[in-house]
C-alpha cells in the first residue's frame, strides 16, 4: 500500500529486481528490526508481489486500506517512554520497562517485545497520577489501590500526556451529555 501511494499503479517494465535493492530502497518499507529476517532480493520480490496487486487503487484508497490496517494494531496511537519500576518489591514486575499512555489509559510492556506486562489500567481504575524532576507515579485500582512508581527523567510529559486524554474524553463525555438533551 505504501508502494502504490508513493509510486503509483505498478508497472513491469519500471517496477523489476533491482527497483528496491539497487539502492536499499526496500528498507523504506520493512520494519527495522525486520530487516535481518531476509536478505534485500527476498523482501522486494514479496514487496513487489503485494504491490503488483494494488493496480488501479487510487492514493486516497490506498492510504484508507493502509490506515484501516494500522488502527487495529495493538500499539496504534500509544506514546511510550523508557521507565524503571522503583517499587519493583511491591510488584512483580520486570524493572524495566516501557510506559504507554493511549486514550484508554496506561500500558505497562516489555521493552523487548512490545508485549503487555499485567494488566492495562483504563482511566476509569486510575486513582492519581503524579510526577517530580526524575519520577512518574500513579495509582490504580478500584477496591484495592495500587501504587507503581517509576524513575524517568520524562514525568511531566507522560503527566501531561496523560492530563490531554483526561481533557478531551471530559469533552466528549460533556458534549455527548449536552447533545442527548440531558438537562
């Protein structure tokens, strides 16, 4: 898809070996840490193949079919920063890892993986959240609160990226209020 927005329908007398790896091209359109996983005449020869099948898909259409894909990703719209567990003693977590904040809340993952460390806390199960010059730390639970605690030199960005969710989901929740006639 991304192939057919940047170049166009596909043509085989342009489009043959040698497009992609002639000048490490195809890089553009594989993951970094993919890269290692085939050599450059394997990746265009796939990339080639799918591009092939995109003919007469206008760049509009092409960047919607690539945008419907994206969105249901896992990690789509989650900002990260790199953290360490203080309180690694009261939770059976690794000490490092990445911090997520999307519009349902904050992640926890393993910095290798991407995958989900423990549970996601949604916004609803967030108690307090508070930063200083080196740490981040929030509170989570609805019975039993959960303190978790981070070094991070980037407290007040998640802080703030945070409190930008918080804003715009009280917006909705007021608008929606105001628009179903709920006086």
């Amino acid at each position: 898809l991304q192939m057919q927005v940047e170049f166009g329908d596909f043509k085989d007398v342009v489009h043959k070996t040698g497009f992609l790896t002639s000048s490490d091209l195809y890089k553009r359109f594989v993951p970094r840490d993919l890269l290692d996983a085939m050599r450059g005449d394997a990746w265009e020869r796939l990339i080639l193949g799918e591009y092939a099948t995109h003919v007469r898909q206008s760049k509009h259409e092409a960047r919607v079919a690539y945008m419907s894909i994206v969105t249901k990703w896992f990690l789509y719209g989650v900002t990260t920063w790199r953290v360490r567990l203080s309180n690694a003693a009261e939770n059976p977590l690794k000490e490092d890892l990445l911090l997520g904040v999307n519009c349902d809340g904050i992640l926890l993952l393993d910095p290798q993986t991407r995958e989900q460390v423990g549970a996601q806390h949604s916004f609803s199960d967030i108690y307090s959240w508070a930063y200083k010059h080196s740490a981040f730390a929030f509170v989570s639970g609805t019975v039993s609160k959960k303190k978790y605690q981070f070094e991070t030199r980037e407290g007040k960005e998640i802080a703030g990226t945070l409190q930008a969710y918080v804003n715009v989901l009280m917006a909705l929740f007021t608008n929606a209020g105001s628009s179903s006639g709920g006086n």
